[in-house]
C-alpha cells in the first residue's frame, strides 16, 4: 500500500528532470547517438520559445552557465532563468527552432534560428531573425554544465531598430 508519506519520499528523490519532463542525453557528446542530441536540442528549443524559463533552465545543471556573446556569464538556475526571462519579456511572441545539431571539438553545438518582436516594455515593435549557434559543454548527467551563445550583435540590434530582412 502507498502511503502519502512513501509517495512524497518517492518524489522528493525524482531528479528534477524526471518531476519537469525532461531527459537528458548521455554525458559523452562524442558518443551519444545523434538522435538523442537532436530531440534534447528540439526540446531546449522549445524551452526557449515557451515563455517559462524556469523550464529553459532546468536543461542546465543547478551551477551551470549561459553566456551570451562575451557578456558576462549567468552561472546557476536562478541567474539562467533572469537571462531568460529578459529575452522573453522584451520578445513575447519568440520562436527559437533547431536548425541543426553538431558535434565539434568535444562539444554539441546547438545551431538555431530565433525569430521574434520587439514588443516587450519599451520595445521597438521591430522583428528579429537572427541564426547562429550555441556551444554546449554537457555535465555528468546530461544536462548542459556550460553553454556559449553567439549571435552576430550588431545585426540584432540593426534588426531591433529597423527590423528583420525578408524571409528567403
């Protein structure tokens, strides 16, 4: 018979992945399969193109960090989920899609294509659409320990200002 107590005890010792539908990949990038890259990849796209980025953070591990460009990183959950929620706030209608997942020099590398309105408090109304990519350092259990963005700065901001140029 399950009793509350046993219940509770049984869910305080879930990962956090398993209590927020997360899994994870393998730890070793050089070896997990490819598809396994591709749907963890898709989700975190999905992560950041779903306005709750408490979800997006629970991708890294607890003391993982997200750089963006050579900003200083966001090291932890809570700071990852301030990073994030900047992003959604000034972008409430943003779409990140997985362009392409890769394996380069010992890392995943999450190519993506984020499109969006500037529509946030003080916004533009201007579009984005920006591709580029993210470096992925994965920790022990799968989840991201370290991951570096990059995006051409100068064109988001010529795109915040005057918008994003035709879809090709």
């Amino acid at each position: 018979m399950v009793t509350p107590d046993t219940l509770l005890r049984t869910l305080v010792a879930l990962p956090l992945t398993a209590l927020l539908g997360v899994s994870a990949c393998t730890s070793n990038p050089e070896t997990t399969p490819m598809d396994e890259l591709t749907d963890f990849a898709t989700r975190y796209a999905a992560a950041w193109s779903g306005q709750d980025p408490a979800r997006l953070a629970s991708f890294h591990v607890e003391t993982g960090s997200l750089t963006v460009n050579a900003g200083a990183p966001s090291v932890g959950r809570a700071a990852i989920i301030e990073t994030a929620r900047g992003f959604m706030t000034e972008f409430p209608d943003m779409v990140v899609k997985l362009d392409r997942v890769a394996r380069e020099d010992g890392h995943v590398v999450f190519h993506w294509i984020w499109t969006g309105t500037n529509t946030g408090p003080g916004g533009t109304g201007r579009s984005v659409r920006i591709t580029e990519s993210e470096e992925w350092t994965l920790g022990a259990d799968g989840l991201i320990a370290e991951s570096k963005g990059h995006y051409d700065e100068a064109e988001y901001q010529r795109q915040v200002q005057g918008g994003a140029p035709p879809a090709a």
